[in-house]
C-alpha cells in the first residue's frame, strides 16, 4: 500500500496538467476572435499607412500609377521643417493643458456627487449625460453660436454685465491664444463627464469603515481625502488620465469645425488637422501619422513606466 501511494500522486499531477493546459488553451481560444478582429481592423491599416510613408503616393497611384519608393524622404522632410515642430509642440501643450483641467474639474464633479444628497446627484448626473451623449458637430454649431462676435451670448454678457466695451464684437477664433481657449472649454466640456462618471464609480469603492476609523482617529476630512481615499482611488485615476491624454491629444473635429469658421489655419493647426491637409498626399500624411503615433506611444510609455515605478514603491 504504502508503494502505491506515489504511484497515485503521480497519476493525479499528470491528470491535472493537461487539465491545466486545456484551461490554458481555452482562455487563449476565447482571445483568438478579438485579437483577428483587431489585427484586421487595426493591424492592416497600420501597416499600410506605414508602407505609404515610405512611398511617393499620391492622387496619381490611387488610379494605378505605381508608387515610388522614396525611402525616409518624407520624414526627413517633415522633420526638417520648423513649423511641424511648432504644430508638435502646440498639439503637446494642448493635449498636457486640456487633460490637466479635464481631470481637475472632472474629480471635482465626483467628489460632488459622492457628497451630495440624492436629487442634486441626479440632477447633475443627467446634465454629465446630456454633455456626453450630444453629437460633437450639434455641440460645435452651439459653442460656436455662444462665441458669435455678432449674436454671441458670450461677447453680449461681457459687456452688458460685466461692463467689458470691448468685447462687442470681440472675435474668438481670430487670435490664436482665444482660439485655443474656446477649443479648450469645447474639449473639456464634451470630456468631463466620462472622468466624472469613471472617477465616481471608483469612489463608491472606497469603504465607509475605512473612513469612519480614520475620522475616529482624529483625522480631517482633508486627510482622509488625501491620505485615504486619492489612494484608493489612484488606479482609476491613473487609467483615466491616459485614456484622457490619448484622446487630447488626437482631437481633431473641434479644431477643424472652429478653423472653418474663419479661424487662422496656419496658426491653429494642431497635428490631426495638419495631416488632413496632407489629404492629396497620402505619403506625407502618413508619415505624418506615423511620428504621431510613435509620439503618443512615447508619452503613454513615459507615463506607463511612472506608474509601474509607484506600485513598486
């Protein structure tokens, strides 16, 4: 008896292995779809884009012509030119300033909402929604109507109630520092509610018997913001700012809709609506595309590697 016991042990850790590795098998298996439907949608745009950027392609090659290969050409080209690192450099300003005041008021609205009695909390959380849910050309037609210089409900407070002269008939888009505010107060207003709803959502999370100890403890509701519940918190925050980053800094209809309005092109581009000019050439665009996204995959990255370093502290 006492012989067969290993043997049995044995019989049951190779029963138990290839159990394992079917399990294994099946969690990959149910990953196969997704990962098709990505590398179809995602992988072979990419590659294409990639290929043209290396091409001389254009209007030409999009009716048969052969495209010629011209090898960095186009980057060598575009990074050269000191106005594509002007538009770089104001597209990274502008995503870092839009996602910082997008998260700043974004987590205010939740800590409201976590504070609040019931009605308020509704009553603001359909006003998020209907923020979130209208489509961004209905809300540009809007924004655009408050910042009229003409009819503009903006110009007309300003200088009726507040006794600003000036700004009758003030336009916004003209100068490039007003154009980016009103595109910041677009961008931040169709964006605070996704980081409101998600950082509400993690702020339900935190438990109550945790801030209850910590107030019988003698701590103020400051520390017990900043030492108990930020913490607690941090991963969704850390998710949001990202995702808030990304999206920042790829924003293209709300600066296209305003420049169509009569804004200065040259002086308000920011990289999405400089590539779109770039529609006749499809080389140069995609080369274009292709610096923007090693940019946005260095900025993730930067960011990524900041937040392994915490957890590991």
């Amino acid at each position: 008896m006492a012989a067969t016991a290993p043997a049995l042990q044995q019989d049951d850790v190779a029963v138990a292995f290839p159990r394992r590795r079917r399990r294994k098998l099946g969690v990959y298996g149910l990953l196969v779809p997704a990962a098709v439907l990505m590398g179809v949608a995602l992988g072979y745009p990419l590659v294409r884009q990639f290929v043209i950027s290396f091409q001389d392609y254009g209007l030409r090659q999009q009716f048969g012509q052969p495209a010629e290969w011209v090898g960095l050409k186009n980057y060598t080209d575009l990074l050269s030119d000191p106005y594509v690192w002007a538009v770089i450099g104001r597209s990274i300003a502008f995503c870092l300033v839009n996602a910082a005041v997008t998260m700043l008021i974004g987590v205010g609205f939740a800590v409201l909402m976590s504070r609040v009695s019931r009605a308020p909390r509704i009553t603001l959380q359909v006003a998020l929604l209907l923020a979130w849910g209208t489509p961004v050309l209905a809300s540009m037609t809007v924004w655009q109507w408050l910042f009229d210089s003409q009819y503009g409900v903006v110009n007309w407070v300003l200088s009726n109630v507040f006794g600003l002269e000036d700004m009758a008939g003030h336009s916004w888009i003209i100068e490039p520092l007003s154009f980016y505010f009103v595109a910041t107060v677009i961008v931040v207003w169709m964006s605070v509610p996704f980081v409101a709803f998600s950082v509400y959502a993690g702020l339900l999370q935190v438990p109550e018997e945790t801030m209850e100890a910590a107030q019988l403890d003698g701590a103020s509701a400051r520390q017990r913001f900043w030492n108990i519940t930020i913490p607690m918190v941090r991963p969704v925050l850390s998710i949001v700012l990202l995702l808030q980053v990304i999206w920042d800094f790829k924003v293209f209809t709300q600066i296209y809709v305003l420049q169509r309005a009569g804004a200065p092109t040259r002086d308000t581009n920011l990289l999405g609506t400089l590539i779109y000019s770039y529609a006749s050439k499809f080389s140069v665009a995609g080369a274009l595309a292709t610096i923007m996204l090693v940019i946005t995959l260095a900025l993730t990255g930067f960011y990524i590697r900041q937040m392994l370093k915490e957890d590991e502290l």
